[in-house]
C-alpha cells in the first residue's frame, strides 16, 4: 500500500515532520500559492486542485475561465514537482446554470490526463456533483480516473446503503484513494482522525488493499502522532 498525508498551504512548515513516514504528500494547491519550496524534500507529490473554498466550482459554466486558470496554477505545481495526479471536486448546483455537462466542458477544455475526479458527499440543501457511481462514469468520458473519497461516499440519503456507493465507485478502478473517519449521524464529511469517529475503516482497508492502484491519502488533521498510529493502522 502506498501511503501519503494531505496538506494545506498553512500546514507546509509541518512538510519535514513527515517525509520519514509518508511515501507521498498530498498538496492542496490554494490560488497563487507559492509551491517552489516543496522541491527541497525527496518525496512524491500527488496535487489537489482547489475547490469550493476558494471559489471554483466545475459545475458551473459562468466560471469556466476563472476555474481553468486556478486549475491551470495546479497543473503547473504538477509539472514542477513531477506529481502523477491533479484531483478535482466536480462542483456543486450552485444556480439553474450549473450541470453534470458543465463538468465535462471544464475536464474537455483542461485536457490533462493527470486530471481526476473525487466523488462527493450527497447534500439535500446544497447538491453536488458526482456523488453518484453513475454521475462519476459520465465524468470518465473526459477524466482518466477517479479519487474515492470514502468519507464523502459515507455521506448518503437517508435509506441508501453507503456500502452500495463505495462498491459501485470501486469498479471504477480508483487512481486513488481519501481515508478519513467522522460520525455517521452528522450528515457531514468531518475528516477526522481514525478511530476518533464511526465508519467501518477495516472495511475501507480492504477496498484499497483488493484495489489495482493501492494508493490512499490520509485526509486527517495533521498530526505526527497520529499520523503514525494511522499508517501504521493501514499497513497491518
């Protein structure tokens, strides 16, 4: 299994506290961040594009050009430091614009083969994008792959059985996988720290272990500590 850990940009002065631990980092590309400095440490990067929290939404056809030139800054941290995938979240509906469609524009007009697509949690209030194994085979028409998030996939109408969802994306052949934990009555993705919620992880270890990829990112708060005790829980 090859393990790597996420950062944010504010978390990157903690960069050296696991490049002994982890066989890959996960970066999270902000908008204009200055990724150079990641060149000095000998370890594989895999890059995450910026989402929602920095006004990038797919989903949307209105911010097609904004959303190809912060995606653009990621494909670029890519190719500085070498990393084999940029993830993507679809988006959301944000307006009587946004659609599946829109996503494939965006993924057709980026034509970059690193570029795939994670799945997202299901909401009522604020609906995503490909929260559904149907919704993500549609975005493979213009995407190499997907990231199985499984804390998103957990995430699920009442009466659906998350397990379904999680199958149904395994067949997908995931690039890549998100391991998080949180509370399966929050109706949120909390990306907690492993054991500190509910979900089934011995059951999501195996996914990744029957998987041809074996890649997953641990996508907790940052914590040496804990981190340590994480890996170690997914290479038993």
């Amino acid at each position: 299994m090859d393990i790597g850990i996420k950062l944010y940009s504010e978390d990157l002065p903690m960069v050296e506290q696991f490049v002994d631990a982890a066989d890959f980092m996960e970066i999270m590309i902000e908008p204009d961040f200055p990724y150079s400095g990641l060149k000095e440490y000998d370890i594989p990067y895999t890059i995450h594009a910026p989402h929602h929290k920095f006004k990038v939404n797919l989903a949307d056809p209105e911010l097609l050009e904004s959303n190809l030139r912060r995606v653009n800054q990621a494909t670029e941290a890519a190719d500085f430091l070498d990393a084999d995938w940029v993830i993507v979240h679809p988006g959301e509906i944000a307006n009587q614009n946004c659609s599946l469609g829109a996503v494939n524009t965006f993924l057709e007009e980026i034509s970059d083969d690193r570029v795939i697509v994670e799945n997202m949690p299901y909401r009522s209030t604020e609906k995503h994008v490909g929260h559904t194994p149907g919704e993500l085979k549609e975005l493979l028409k213009h995407s190499p792959g997907i990231c199985l998030d499984f804390a998103h996939a957990a995430v699920v109408e009442a009466g659906e059985d998350y397990h379904r969802i999680v199958e149904e994306l395994a067949k997908l052949e995931p690039k890549l996988f998100h391991i998080s934990d949180s509370h399966s009555d929050s109706g949120r993705d909390q990306h907690i720290a492993l054991g500190d919620g509910d979900l089934e992880l011995d059951y999501f270890k195996k996914i990744i272990k029957a998987s041809e990829s074996k890649k997953v990112t641990i996508e907790t708060p940052p914590d040496r500590r804990r981190h340590l005790e994480e890996i170690g829980f997914l290479r038993k």
